[in-house]
C-alpha cells in the first residue's frame, strides 16, 4: 500500500459524463477538457474512460500535453486552448493537432509550418470577449477572420471564447456570448456551417441555451464530479466526485500539554494529547495555508491538523480518537466512514479553489483506478 493515494472512481466519471450530455441537446458536441493530467486525475485512463462514455474530442492545455495524448494512440481531433509558439508548430502540424489562433503573428507563423509541410493546419480562432487573457480582442477579431478565411494552408474549424465569470455574473457572461455571436454573424453561412462553435465551460453549462448557434461545450471541471458554482442548477445534476485523497498514519504518540507541534512552533499543546503523525505534506498537495486549519478524517473522525503541514509530514491530534494506530488511514479529501471531507471544505481551509485542489497532487500521490462499483 501507498503512503499517499489517489483513488480515481472511473465509473462516476461516467455517471458525470452521461447526465452532463442528458442536459444538452444530442446535437452539441462534447469537448472533454483533460489539461493538467486531466485535472490530476491521469490523463491517459480518464482518456480511455472518456471514449468509453461517449465525449466527442478532447481539449489539452498545449502541444506537449497533446503529443502524450497522441502517444497513449487517441488518434482522433485534439483541441489545444493555450497560445502556442513559432517552434512548436511543426510538431502540432505534424501530430495533426487543432491548434487555437489568438493573434495574426500566429497564424502567419502556423501557415508557414504547415506550407513546409505540405498540409494544411487545423486551426479553432478565439476571440476575446472581455476575459482578458487568450484570444483576440474581439474589436480585431475580423482582421484575423479575414487573414485565415483567405490562407491556404490553414484550415479554419473552430470559433469560440471564454467566459471569465460564467458562474457568478449571468448579465456579464451574457454581453460575452452577444459580442462573440456579432462577430460570428458577419462569417458567411456555408463557412459558418463548418465550423465548431463553443464558449460553454462547466459553469457556462447553466446558463447555456438550446436555440443558440452554439454547437459544442468544452467541459472539464463538472466531468470530475465538481460543480463549479454552489446553488447552480448544475448541483441538480447530482455530479458524484471521482477523486479520493488518503494516507497513512506513521506514528501515534503523546505529548505533554505545552509541548509546541511542528516548525515554527505555530500550535502550542494546552492539553495531554494524542497526536498522529500522517505521511503526508505540501509535497503530496495538502497546502500549507491548511497549518492550524484543516482536518483529516482518521478512523472516521475528524481530526485537527496540528502546526503547520511540512513536505512529508503533518500532524494530527487523535486524543479524540483513541483507538488510532499507526497503520491506520488518513483521509484528506473524500469519504471514510460515515463523514467525508468535500472539496468546498478542503479548499476553505487550504485558500484554494477546486481546480487547484486536484491539479496540485504531485507525482508522489500514487494513482488507484476503481473500474467498476465495489
Ligand atoms: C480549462 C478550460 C476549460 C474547462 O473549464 P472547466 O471550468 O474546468 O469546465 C474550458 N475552456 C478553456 C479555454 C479552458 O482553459
């Protein structure tokens, strides 16, 4: 057994899969978001997995993340959403990859990679509608239309954006989505009918709507069972959370009250305590900012994290819990017993938000693939 581990339930990414597609048209296509190892999940078998369910196509982070996507042999369309650079156009046009455009130097360099290698490059456009990061900005959004409409060597499959607030300003995601169908009315109809249309993250997805010319959603978060927004309809879909976090206790011992616990001395003992030492720390990805906050679950209670978390190890106090012994596990994220430790708990006391939560599970934390129920 693993003194640090991943528990991935590769059926309730199914589960999350099937009623994310039940409440969208049949006709939008399913873009499975798998950057970061899929969110720290591991990219490869949740691929396979997402196959499995039905998703159309994935979207990757950049060329490298999709090269590995290439080599674990998914031979089929590749969306990369972050910019890219003159020097990794050939192998994107190389792997066959749908590479987004955010500017005209890109486009120019892209073309020139694929006029080397005498095919043309697949290409999505991102337009900025006020996210203020990738894409064009939408006021020169056509220019960069018109430059890849009139290249030979690019061929133009894709139009989207992205929404900086999705889950928490309706009135500002809405101008988005108007300053983005704008631009996408001036592209004439038989090349707009080719095109791959999308805006809609996780949290898009309650506020997306069945008579737009939205043809795709881009879903990462919501797949791994995590509702982006509390109070959202998309609570109502009942996501089931795939990824469980655990250890081990190392070490049982008391202290004597007054003892301080841990560097820095941030927690000072004002009782006789039992206190458990857990093989794990910010190396694993339990942040620092958990010191004197959080708690892992032990023998199906929670016990408080004593000082402040180290690489390795964190402390816990189990003069509660008496029957603890070294040996036992340690949950940090997810079920044991009776109680669980959800991702909203864990990111309060961590001051993270629950992409981060997943995304930091370093190498050390051995993935466990769950197939079936048990
Ligand atoms: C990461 C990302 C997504 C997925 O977002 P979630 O909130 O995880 O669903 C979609 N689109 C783009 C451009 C992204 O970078």
């Amino acid at each position: 057994m693993a003194r640090a581990w991943a528990e991935i339930d590769l059926p309730a990414i199914d589960r999350n899969v099937g009623r994310i597609k039940q409440s969208l048209p049949s006709r939008i296509r399913y873009v499975a978001v798998i950057k970061a190892d899929a969110y720290g999940h591991g990219m490869p078998e949740v691929a396979a997995r997402l196959l499995q369910a039905g998703v159309d196509c994935f979207a990757v982070a950049n060329v490298a993340e999709a090269a590995r996507l290439r080599e674990v042999g998914h031979d089929g369309d590749i969306l990369v959403l972050s910019p890219s650079l003159p020097e990794e156009h050939d192998r994107a046009v190389h792997l066959d990859l749908d590479l987004t455009l955010n500017s005209p130097e890109e486009a120019r360099a892209l073309a020139a990679a694929a006029a080397r290698a005498g095919r043309r490059a697949k290409v999505h456009i991102k337009a900025d509608t006020g996210m203020g990061r990738a894409g064009v900005w939408h006021a020169e959004a056509p220019a960069l239309i018109d430059f890849v409409r009139a290249c030979a060597d690019l061929e133009w499959r894709g139009f989207y954006t992205h929404f900086s607030e999705a889950g928490s300003d309706h009135a500002f995601t809405a101008e988005q989505r108007r300053i983005f169908l704008a631009l996408l009315d001036a592209v004439p109809e038989r090349e707009r009918s080719r095109l791959m249309i999308h805006a809609d993250n996780s949290a898009g997805l309650a506020t997306f709507s069945a008579d737009s010319p939205f043809n795709a959603v881009r879903v990462g978060l919501m797949q791994y069972g995590l509702p982006p927004a509390e109070g959202s309809f998309l609570e109502s879909l009942r996501p089931e959370p795939a990824l469980s976090f655990h250890s081990r206790v190392v070490l049982v011992k008391r202290l004597p009250a007054g003892t301080a616990v841990s560097y820095g001395r941030t927690r000072v003992l004002g009782r006789e305590s039992r206190v458990a030492v857990v093989a794990v720390g910010y190396g694993d990805g339990v942040p620092t900012a958990a010191s004197n906050r959080g708690y892992f679950l032990i023998r199906g209670r929670r016990c408080p994290i004593l000082g402040r978390v180290t690489m390795d190890q964190t402390v816990v106090d189990v003069t509660e819990v008496p029957e603890a012994v070294a040996g036992d596990i340690a949950t940090i994220l997810g079920a044991q017993g009776a109680d669980r430790i959800t991702v909203e708990q864990f990111c309060s006391w961590s001051d993270c938000i629950p992409w981060e939560a997943l995304c930091t599970l370093t190498q050390r934390v051995q993935r466990v693939y769950r197939t079936d129920r048990t």
